[in-house]
C-alpha cells in the first residue's frame, strides 16, 4: 500500500516507450493560436490580457536588458501552469513531480544569467561573492559560503517544485483513500472528509499556479542581479 502511493510519480510507458514526451507535447494544444482577425474570441482575448499582466509585473523590476528574456518567461510560465494542473486530473501525470525534470529547466537558466552576468559585468558579479568590508581573516570563508549559495540555487528551485507538487498530490491520494475506506463504515466522517478533500484539491490548484509562478520569479531575481 505504501508504495503503490508513489506509483502516481513513475513515468507511464506504452509498449516500453515512456510517455513523458506526450504529456509535455499535448499541453501547448490547450493554447489558443493566433488568427488574422481584427477581433479575437474570449479565449484569446483572456489569454492576452494574462500574458500582458504576468509580463508587466515579473519584467517591473527589471532592467531594459531583461526585457530580452520576456518570451521566455511568459512561456516557461504558461508551460508550468499548464502542466502543474493538469497534473491534478485523474488518469493524468504530472511530469513536474520528477526532480529530473525540473533540474533540466532550472540549471540552464540559471547558469545562462550566471554566464550573461560574467560576460556583461564581471566585476559586479564576482563581487557578490565577497560583501564589502569583509575582515581579512574571513575572506576565504565567505568566498566558499557564497560560492556554495550560487551553485545551490537551481538545486532549490528544482526541488522546491518538486516537493511541493509531490506533497499534495499524496495528501491528496492519502485523504481520497480515507473517504473510500470509511464510507461503507463511518458514512458521515466520509462526508466530512469529502469536503476536506475538495476544500484541498482547490488548495493545490492554487498551489500549482503559484509554484510555477514563484519558479520564474525566482529566475527572474537571478537575472536581475545580472543584467
């Protein structure tokens, strides 16, 4: 029983094919496409209006050269989200519950804001590894603890993502398998329960979103200290 709750998290497979190509390909048909009209439907039109807010306040403290990474942004963000509550349907996976994953999209771009600000200004970004006005004999101590700090970013990103989706989703499994075994026996705990499971599922609807948004905030400091 108690590992058939971590089942949900193994990457299905069809005729020894993994599918998780599948579940990061199909979200992006949930997208409206662009069209040539001079009026757009509802849906596009609610599409616009989010992608216009989203950018506006994540590129707000940025400077002219970030506004470069807008795109990427909007699109790492949408892409998360979309995935992150997808997740939550039954008979669906969640491929952002595996650290793997997550690592992949952390490391590049965090290395990439790492690369432009060595490239940019290098005297800026070697100085956060020593604060100003260091006493000498702790010189090389900080030096390692910042270093130590800077490499550790995309792993926190990564596994913020990840422990966060995958606590939900077992609360989640823990409490469905809860209601269906006290039904037949306590049937007005198994209602109670119910609503505590829906109240939670809304929870980690709420949760999906934020993480996916907090995961491009989060880079988007990165860049900001780098640009």
């Amino acid at each position: 029983m108690i590992l058939s709750f971590f089942d949900q998290f193994a990457s299905p497979t069809l005729f020894g094919v993994p599918l998780i190509l599948l579940a990061l390909t199909l979200p992006w048909i949930l997208i409206s496409p662009t069209t040539q009209r001079w009026l757009n439907n509802r849906l596009s039109s609610l599409q616009g209006w989010f992608m216009q807010q989203f950018t506006q306040q994540l590129l707000l403290p940025l400077s002219p050269g970030g506004h470069k990474w807008a795109a990427l942004f909007a699109s790492l963000m949408v892409f998360l989200i979309t995935l992150n509550t997808l997740g939550l349907l039954p008979y669906t996976f969640t491929p952002t519950t595996q650290l793997s994953m997550n690592l992949g999209l952390a490391v590049p771009l965090w290395l990439a804001t790492v690369i432009i600000g060595l490239r940019t200004q290098p005297t800026h970004a070697l100085a956060h590894l020593l604060p100003e006005g260091t006493p000498t004999l702790l010189i090389p101590i900080l030096i390692v603890i910042e270093t130590i700090s800077l490499l550790i970013r995309p792993l926190a990103l990564g596994v913020r993502l990840t422990a966060n989706l995958t606590a939900g989703h077992l609360l989640i499994q823990l409490i469905a398998t809860a209601v269906f075994v006290l039904l037949p026996l306590l049937p007005t705990v198994a209602i109670l329960t119910a609503i505590l499971l829906f109240l939670l599922t809304l929870l980690e609807i709420a949760v999906a979103m934020i993480q996916a948004y907090v995961f491009v905030l989060l880079l988007s400091l990165y860049l900001q200290e780098n640009v």
